[in-house]
C-alpha cells in the first residue's frame, strides 16, 4: 500500500481546508494518507472524515514514500525534521508570504495530485549543517540545520562578544548581535536578511554573516563544506543563544565553544517542475526585470 505524510499548518483554515481535499484525492486513487495525532481534529474540522485518516506517531515518515506540506517554510522545516533519517522527500505547497522552500501554489493542486500519483517528481539533496556545543571541554548540545545555525545575543541591552575560527585558526573578534551560519539552501532566509550573498542550491558552501557587528572587518563569509566554522562566547558579560533553523535553542554561557560542519545527513526536496533558481529568486522576491530581451536576441542582433 502507498502512504503519503500531510504536515499541515494547523493554525491556519486555509491550509487544512487545502489539504483535506488533498487526502480525499489521494485516498479516490488508493493512496493512504497519513497525519500526525495532533492534526487530525483540524483536519476533521476541515472535512477529511476517519476512513481518510491514518494516525501517525512522529517517526511514522519512514514508512512513507512523500511528505506533502501545506504552510510557510516554518512548517517544511518542521516536516524535514520528522522525515529526517528516513530518506523521505518532502514536498511543499505554499501557503506562507515567500515561501522559499515551497515547491507548489494552492493554484497548482490538481496538478500536484497527479504528479504525487505518478511519481513523476524529481528529489534533490539539500546540504545541511551539524552543529555541537562544548563549554568547559564537555559537549553539552548537539544539534542540526537545513537552513542557518544562528548565535545570538541573550540580552537586548547588551552586545555578545564573539572570537570567531575557521579550520581552527582565529579571524577576528566581534562585538554584534550575533552571527549566522547557513547553508545554501538558508541563503535565502535569514542570512539574506543579516546581508548575506544568495548563494544558488546547488553550490556546495558554508556562510557566515555577522549581525549588526561593531568592528571595520564585518564581511560575509563563504567557505568550504569541508570547513569547521567555530564561534566562542568571550567577553565578560556575553551570554549566547543558540538556534537551529529559529525551531531548537540551547543557552551559550560565557565560554561555549559553538563548531558548525556540513551535516552528515542531507534533506531530500522534491521538485515538480525543472524551473531554474534565477526564475525562482524573481518570482519569490518579485524582481524587476523588464527590459530584458535574453542572450539569444543579444547574439542576433550581433550578426545583423
């Protein structure tokens, strides 16, 4: 039997409405559809009656060939975290503002079904990063990002104080707000806000970009995937927090130690349609581009 995950933005009636009338079309094809406990009364509420329902424990991706999601990248990154080891793809479906990580619109639904029935998607491997916590020598937190690990000050009226390591050698010294790690992949999300590059997907790199940082060499970074980024809380009052992808935190007293790796894990997205990422970036940030008339009229007009 084929058993598809739904990760559905709860908190939101158009995404339950939108995914019940997904299950009831997967399940007309002979697809089980599987939710986890606390979506069902949602989607209850939304119309999907029992028989459309399979009730899933949180590790019941593994027995799933797709996780479908309707929400914001929030809730993908909330579904990568359930399907993570299991090599299940996910699937998003907008329902957020940009909705980077999102492959499909409401709009496209129907045709969603069909390719979700046919298996006629396609799955990319996303990098992503490992990140550990040591302080004193002892490693207190382990942790993992598709997005950016980001450290960050505990204290609004005070700086954190950072000494940041790449491949074990010291860069520099900051007094910021904190710093972000991302990947290709969260180029796109916070480190695009922090004034990070946008860095295309499949480009293998780590970044780092301080935030609102004190100092004349405050420059993003892009470094090797097989580089080990290092932040160290110093300073005498800096105290840290930790997040992974803004869902998992873990405090930083003075003198955590944060190391950042390329994960040893990739989340699998899959893709409907072979539209490159320039296309992306322009649909998703709403880019100008009017004037543009493509190299291909460019090389004519030179033979004119």
């Amino acid at each position: 039997m084929r058993r598809v995950l739904l990760a559905v933005h709860e908190g939101r009636e158009a995404a339950t409405k939108v995914a019940a009338a997904f299950a009831a079309d997967l399940r007309a094809r002979g697809i089980d559809v599987c939710v986890l406990d606390s979506e069902v009364e949602a989607l209850q509420a939304a119309g999907v009656d029992d028989a459309h329902i399979v009730a899933a424990a949180p590790g019941a991706a593994a027995g799933c060939e797709l996780a479908v999601v309707f929400g914001g990248d929030g809730t993908i990154l909330r579904a990568a975290e359930l399907c993570r080891g299991t090599g299940t793809p996910v699937l998003g479906v907008n329902l957020g503002h940009v909705g980077f990580l999102a492959e499909a619109d409401v709009e496209d639904m129907n045709d969603v079904v069909q390719m979700v029935v046919d298996r006629s998607y396609t799955v990319e491997e996303r990098l992503t990063v490992d990140v550990s916590v040591t302080v004193g020598g002892e490693v207190v937190a382990t942790n993992w990002a598709l997005n950016e690990a980001s450290v960050e000050k505990a204290a609004r009226e005070r700086m954190l104080e950072i000494v940041v390591e790449i491949d074990d050698r010291p860069v520099s010294r900051w007094g910021c707000d904190g710093i972000v790690c991302a990947t290709p992949t969260g180029s796109t999300a916070y480190n695009f806000s922090a004034g990070g590059p946008i860095v295309w997907p499949e480009v293998s790199a780590l970044l780092m970009v301080p935030i609102s940082a004190h100092a004349l060499f405050a420059r993003p970074l892009v470094v090797s995937p097989d580089s080990t980024l290092a932040i160290e809380v110093v300073g005498e009052h800096s105290t840290g927090v930790l997040w992974c992808d803004g869902r998992r935190a873990a405090d930083l007293p003075l003198g955590s130690r944060v190391e950042v790796r390329k994960g040893h894990e990739t989340v699998r997205l899959a893709r409907l349609h072979p539209a490159s990422f320039a296309d992306r970036l322009v649909r998703k940030f709403d880019l100008p581009v009017s004037g543009w008339r493509g190299a291909a009229e460019r090389r004519w007009e030179g033979h004119a």
